[in-house]
C-alpha cells in the first residue's frame, strides 16, 4: 500500500469509529487518532492531528457532514461532535430512534426551552407528565428508559431531578430552536462568549436584574481571582455557588 492509499485507509477508518461514537473530548478524539496511526504505520504528532482534523473537515464537508470542536457552556471542556450539516434538524435522531421517540424528543426541547422562567430546565415529574399525555403506548418505565438514552447520548443532561439541554443539542439543533421555538426577543445573549443561552443558565441574584451567563462564562468572569463579585449591569453583589468558580478554567489554546 503506498502513502497516498495508506492516508485514505487511515481517513476511513477513523470517520468510520468516530461516526459509531457521535461525541468525544479532545483527548478521546486524540487517543482514537493515536491508535488509527499505529494501525496504518503513520507517526503520530499533536500537529499532525490538527492537520488531520482539517483534512478530515474538508473531506466531510463535501458529504453534508462535519466533526465540530464545541465548548461545553457547564464546565468548559471541548467537545469533537458529529454534525449532520442537512438542513433537516432532527437527522441525526432518525438513525437513532423510532418516529414516535423523535416527537417524544420534540416535546422535551420544546419544554425545555419554554421554560424560561426555570432558567431552561424541566422537571422529571413534568417530563413524564407531559409525554404521557402524547397518548403513545409508552409506560412510565419505558419514559424513563427513553429519558435515560437522551442522556446517554448527549441530548439531554440530568442535575438534581431537573432536565436541561446537553452538548449535542446545542451542537446541532440551535438553528431550530431559533427558528421554530423562541421569539427573537427571547433569545438571550451571553455578554462572555456572545453565543445564544440555550442551557447552563446563571442569573443574577438580584430579581430585578436580567443579566444572565452561561454557567462556565460566570466562572470567567468571577474567577478566584476576581476581585469583584458584583453584576456588570446592576452592580450589586452576585451570590455565587462557589464550586463554579472553584475549578480549573479551561483554555482553548491548550489544545
């Protein structure tokens, strides 16, 4: 096999893994290069994976998709996402689930988003509700088993009986929800990053003040080394959990 044939075996094989996998953090995405590498006998290098990364973005593109590095808004860690670029927002979803469960996931997004007033989170108790009453022949077992596949695979994320939208929603299905789901006038920008708010929502403690951040961008903002706790636009005090700001804050760069 000479270098050329080697190089496409090499691309092949790891669009193919990375399809099975969906979703992967940077060092994930490195480690499956690492070990494609030493099948095809190619040396590894961290500049050569990021020339690789590109390689492998042209080639895909072509074909309606892309791997796209994301930020996670929670904690600040990257993401290497499958993305289908169709202009057919729930794609993704057919290959994985029945019509019926896409709709059951149309209705959890919509609630999701809908529920401004819970800094975009739904309860476990509401999410059951509201997809029984979709008249499917679901129980109250088989929702919770669905439930539990949006999150495993990254849809949907659980914190404290309370669900939000995860990494690959945000990834993918942004454009919907600006179209199909929120007015323009209900898209909140975050003043950090300037992405649109869909999910990891802080606000400020003083009810009278609409400031909001992504939960990883008030850790930015009001770091440990911060000396000042107070809201840009109100400026009084903002109670902050103190394990958001606590962690280590993750840099682009670094990858």
């Amino acid at each position: 096999m000479d270098s050329s044939q080697n190089r496409n075996y090499l691309n092949s094989l790891f669009i193919q893994a990375f399809m099975a996998k969906k979703i992967l953090s940077i060092e994930e995405t490195k480690t499956l290069y690492s070990k494609i590498c030493d099948a095809c006998e190619v040396i590894y290098s961290d500049n050569s994976f990021e020339n690789f990364m590109k390689e492998i973005h042209n080639t895909l593109i072509k074909i309606d998709f892309d791997i796209k590095r994301i930020q996670s808004k929670s904690d600040g860690h990257f993401f290497y996402i499958w993305i289908n670029l169709i202009n057919d927002d729930f794609t993704q979803l057919s290959t994985q689930y029945t019509q019926n469960e896409i709709v059951i996931f149309k209705r959890i997004l919509e609630l999701i988003m809908e529920n401004y007033s819970e800094n975009y989170q739904l309860s476990s108790t509401d999410a059951i509700r509201e997809i029984s009453k979709l008249k499917y022949s679901f129980t109250k077992k088989d929702i919770e088993a669905l439930l539990k596949r949006f999150q495993k695979d990254r849809w949907i994320m659980e914190k404290e009986g309370k669900y939000s939208l995860d990494i690959r929603s945000i990834a993918e299905l942004s454009e919907y929800i600006k179209k199909n789901i929120l007015n323009e006038d209900e898209l909140i920008e975050c003043p950090i990053c300037l992405d649109y708010i869909f999910s990891n929502v802080e606000r400020c403690s003083n009810p009278d003040c609409d400031y909001y951040l992504h939960t990883y961008c008030l850790a930015i903002k009001f770091g440990k080394n911060s000396y000042s706790k107070r809201c840009p636009k109100c400026k009084e005090l903002w109670d902050i959990d103190e394990n958001i700001i606590s962690g280590e804050i993750e840099d682009e760069d670094n990858y």
